[in-house]
C-alpha cells in the first residue's frame, strides 16, 4: 500500500521544469513547428514575387499611393518589408517567454535581438534576393528601435539578406527625432520620396496603415477601406503570437487588469 501510494504521488507530480501553462504555448509551436506555417508563409512570398514582376511592368503601380507623391513614375523600384516575424524568426524569444512565464519587456527583447538568433522566415530571403536581381532596392522598416540597428544589420547579413549598399535601407524606430513614434508612414514617406515602392509586406495591420490601434470596428473599416490592396500591393505574414489584433480587445491598454476576459468577451460563441 505504502509503493503504491508513492507510485501515484509520483504520478500526480507535474514534470520536472515543466511550463506553466501559457496562452502563447500553441502560436509559438505551430510557428516553430508546422508545414502549415512554414507553407503559409512560402506561399505568401510565391505571391509577392508574381506580384514584384506585374509591378515592374506597370509603371503607373504604388503600394503607398498616400505617401509616394505625384512624380513617382520614374524613380527606381523598391519595396518595404518589417522584419520581425516577416523576414526574421524571433520564436525563440517567444519560447522561452513561454517555458519561463515571462512577458514581453525591453531589456530581455535587447537581449534576445543583440543575440543575433533570429531565423529566416520561410521564403523571405529568396524573394528578396530575387527583387535585389530585378535592381528593386529592399527597404527593411521596423519598430525595433535604432539602438539595435547593428545587431540587426548582422542578423540579415548572416543569412545573406540584400542590405542596400550605401543606401542606408534599414530604417528603425527612433533611429530619427522624427521617427519616434511606432507609426511607419514617415518611413514609408521617406522612401517613397526618391523609390516608386512596388510592394509593402509585414505581418501586423501597422505596417501598413496607422490607424492599427483603432477599435475591433475601426480596424475592420480600415480593412475594408484598403480591400484592393491586399493579395496585390500588401502582402500578410501570419503572426498568431503577437500584434496589433491581440490588443485589440482590450483596447491597446497593456495596463488593462482583465485582458484575457476582455479578449474572451470579443469571440463570436456557438450558442448551444
């Protein structure tokens, strides 16, 4: 009786190191993890680069036609990509949030970048290899801020990304005074000011509009606003990790004391 109630103590016992439990545990897996996703993606740069040559050809074609001017025809090509989660893999950071119950902060997230561990997301690095033979400048704009521009410059020099030559093509947030807020337009302005931008591709609705901090109602207006654009000029990485969409419900108020309440009370529910 005594081994047997040891044996189910023993069984009762969670795992050695095992996790707490996590809401992110399933999106970092199936982004480490699947075909599925490592499908999505490649499919979704096979779209971009049909999409790069039907830009190439048509000179009156701007992905940021709010942003580009008037006298863009004539510039050379270019197009935007984020980086996180749309050109490199930063799961790694989001598993060990995950195996170590921690959130997201900015020293760990410093820490984690001047690693230099991000991965290639799956067909990111083909397709810009291919729009750099085309003689299409690829412009890297991301909310990492400027402090960790070296890092990142080594992280997509590691893989073989183009990195622009003496075009300075890796514009991050506060790398400027006038680049201070997350919002991109100014970088998209900036580039669009001496490139015709041919494709804007990211995985969070602000690399492509500013108004992604709006409402769950504002941002589907804003969607459909913009509904030619997408599959055309703006292609979508997934990302069921983090972004815009997850703060959504609860406002974008990180402060918020009940965001998996408020995030639970956004689902549309089968009515059994």
């Amino acid at each position: 009786m005594i081994a047997g109630g040891i044996a189910l103590i023993f069984l009762a016992a969670p795992a050695a190191n095992a996790a707490e439990p996590n809401d992110n545990l399933n999106a970092t897996l199936w982004m480490q993890s699947s075909v599925e996703y490592a499908g999505v993606t490649m499919g979704a740069y096979q779209l971009a680069t049909a999409m790069l040559d039907k830009a190439l050809a048509d000179a009156n074609w701007t992905a940021i036609p709010g942003e580009q001017g008037d006298s863009y025809k004539d510039k050379p090509p270019a197009v935007i990509l984020d980086v996180d989660e749309t050109v490199l893999d930063n799961s790694k950071y989001q598993a060990w949030m995950v195996m170590n119950n921690e959130t997201f902060h900015p020293k760990t997230w410093g820490e984690f970048v001047n690693s230099v561990d991000s991965m290639p997301i799956p067909g990111s690095l083909a397709f810009t290899k291919y729009a750099d033979s085309k003689g299409v400048k690829v412009f890297y704009v991301s909310n990492r801020t400027g402090d960790l521009e070296d890092a990142t410059r080594e992280n997509l020099k590691k893989f073989g990304y183009p990195m622009g030559g003496n075009v300075d093509t890796v514009l991050l947030k506060k790398e400027k005074p006038e680049w201070k807020s997350s919002k991109k337009s100014p970088r998209r302005t900036h580039v669009g000011n001496d490139y015709r931008v041919l494709l804007v591709l990211g995985d969070n609705f602000g690399d492509f509009v500013d108004g992604y901090k709006g409402s769950l109602d504002e941002r589907h207006a804003l969607l459909e606003q913009h509904k030619a654009m997408w599959g055309t000029k703006w292609i979508v990485l997934p990302n069921p990790s983090y972004g815009s969409w997850e703060s959504a419900p609860y406002g974008h108020n990180y402060k918020e004391a009940d965001q998996r309440g408020m995030k639970q009370g956004a689902m549309a529910v089968w009515a059994k």
